[in-house]
C-alpha cells in the first residue's frame, strides 16, 4: 500500500465517504452535566470564569435538571454549596445536608435523570481540605469514614451512583462496603481514579467554593508527571469493585485514558473540567477561535482517546448540537 496507488484522500472525497469511514462518534448519551447546589431560595449567581454555569438553589436546579432531560442528557452530577462549613465537613453526610435535600427534590420532580453525587469533603470543610486534618495534613484512614458515610446518606437520598474524587486510599472498598451492608448493592461507585493535582480545577474552586485555605491537595492528588502510578491507582480500584473509572482531567491526560481503556474494561470517564471549559469559553468570546467546533472536537478528541463517557460543562450546547 503505498503511493501513486494508494491514495488516501480517495476516502475523504465527499460527506458520504466521509460519514462511512468515520471511526469515532459522540453522543448525547456519552455526556454527564455537572451542577452546583446552593443553599437558599432563588438564587442563580453565574460563575464570572465559566459563563453559563450556575451556583443555583433547589427549585433551579431541579428547573435546569427537566431542560437537562429533555435535551436527551442521561445524568448529572451533583455538587453542593451548604450554608455552613466546618471542620469535618458535617453538610457531607448529614441527612438533610444540601446534596441530600437537592437530590430528594431532583428525584421528585425527574425521576428518570440519572443522579451522580460526587463524594468528597472540600465543599463542606472550611479549611478547603478533600478530608480529615490531623498534623497539617489530610488523615487518610479518619476520612474513609466519613467518606462512606456520605456515600450512604447520597444513596439514602436517592442518588444513582457515588463518585469518589478524594483520592484517600481505600475509599473504594470503604464505599462499597458500607453500601453492600445496607442493601445498596446495585448503586455504583463510578471512581475518580487518576485525579491529578492540576491547575485546570481553578474555577470549579471558585464555584464550589473549595479552595484549601493552606497547603494545597498533592499530598493525595497525583503528580501531573506520573503515567505508570495511574495505573497503579486504577488497578487499585479495580481490585475494590470501582463500576467505573474516571481520568481528571482530560485534556492534557488523553495518553492516561488511552492507557487505562487498553488496560481496564471498565467504562472509562473522562472529566472535561472546569479550566478547560473556561479555555474555550475565553477564547471564543474573544472571537480567537469557533467555540462551537473547538467544543466538539475536543469532546471527541476524548472519546476517540477511550472516553466512553465525558463530563462536561458543556454537554447542554453539545446536546443541541447533536440533536
Ligand atoms: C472535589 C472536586 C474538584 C473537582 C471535582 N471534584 C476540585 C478539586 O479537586 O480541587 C474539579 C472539577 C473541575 O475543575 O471542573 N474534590
Ligand atoms: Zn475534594
């Protein structure tokens, strides 16, 4: 196969061509829609570096989770704002906490929107930290109980799958174990497995009001340099029954998810996140680039690196797009 004979732009001649020897594909039902959950009554506050992302309180998110539906989109996740933070970021797991009344209240109204909650304790403690502090740092085995306790109260509340993005050691089997001993064995953990320590999460920190207030989160986030220890930590995973595994982010990772679809068959999550969106959002705005395209092919730039499921802030503009 060589040249003259071979030529390859004989495939590519017109859209037909194109269309049947196309090898990748996004969908609406590869996307995930994340949302933020305020305490409070009629709010809806733009996030000023993710235009068209919310800090929303319960009636408008369950508002924008019905628009979610209708557009096609099988899940959001759920991220919550409580009205109070405290050391051991007690709204994680109270019963009445804000992501267990949002999702009581999503279930209400759209029952048949897939609900993910993300597990971790930096949006409830007010140090920032993703746990427990003990000598300055986050202690590992003291958060896996608290982890799991919001694991349950999530799936008590009505969630349909927990996800993990602490990066603690064990939380997976910590979760899985407190769901299986109460008859929330079908609820499945989809695993933040390779989280990298990245510069990417700077809005989602200021929508979720996150951000460490000392320190910052590498002392349990990946080192952005590592390929093999992702695989480690996915392996890890693997072993405690993860249902799915995600790589965070996606963009500058798409080799990690390459290497984690060759190596795992688990559906594998790339998270498109909150500095990649603001990238896009930025440059189109000032008319630098085609924010419509540039989305889409970055949306199927992860697909095609293994992706079989992206969350992403832009899954509702990709949605229409598709439609
Ligand atoms: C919380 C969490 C973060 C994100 C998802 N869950 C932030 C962080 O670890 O600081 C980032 C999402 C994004 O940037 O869009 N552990
Ligand atoms: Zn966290």
């Amino acid at each position: 196969m060589f040249f003259p004979e071979y030529r390859g732009r004989r495939l590519r001649r017109n859209e037909n061509f194109r269309r049947m020897i196309r090898e990748t594909h996004l969908r609406v039902d590869d996307l995930i829609y994340p949302m933020f959950s305020a305490f409070g009554e009629n709010i809806k506050k733009e996030i000023p570096s993710m235009p068209g992302i919310y800090q929303q309180s319960i009636e408008n998110i369950v508002a924008e989770a019905k628009e979610v539906y209708d557009l096609g989109i099988p899940a959001v996740i759920l991220f919550g704002i409580p009205e109070f933070k405290d050391a051991v970021g007690q709204d994680a797991y109270s019963e009445t906490g804000i992501i267990q009344e949002t999702i009581r209240a999503i279930k209400k109204e759209v029952p048949e929107l897939t609900v993910i909650t993300d597990v971790c304790m930096c949006e409830y403690t007010d140090h920032g930290h993703c746990g427990i502090i003990k000598d300055g740092d986050v202690d590992n085995d003291e958060t896996l109980n608290l982890l799991a306790a919001e694991a349950l109260s999530h799936a008590r509340a009505g969630a349909d799958i927990v996800a993990p993005s602490d990066m603690m050691d064990g939380r997976v089997a910590a979760i899985r174990e407190i769901l299986d001993a109460n008859d929330f064995s079908h609820i499945p953990v989809m695993s933040y497995a390779v989280k990298y320590a990245s510069a990417y999460y700077g809005p989602f920190r200021d929508a979720a009001d996150s951000t460490p207030q000392f320190g910052d989160r590498r002392s349990y986030q990946m080192d952005p340099a590592n390929r093999m220890e992702a695989i480690r930590e996915a392996t890890l995973d693997v072993q405690e029954c993860a249902d799915f595994l995600m790589v965070k982010p996606a963009l500058a990772y798409l080799d990690i998810l390459r290497e984690l679809k060759d190596r795992f068959d688990l559906p594998l999550v790339a998270y498109n996140v909150s500095g990649e969106y603001s990238m896009v959002k930025a440059a189109a705005e000032k008319d630098w680039i085609d924010g419509d395209r540039v989305m889409m092919e970055t949306l199927l730039g992860m697909k095609r690196a293994g992706a079989d499921l992206i969350i992403t802030y832009h899954a509702k503009e990709a949605a229409r797009l598709l439609k």
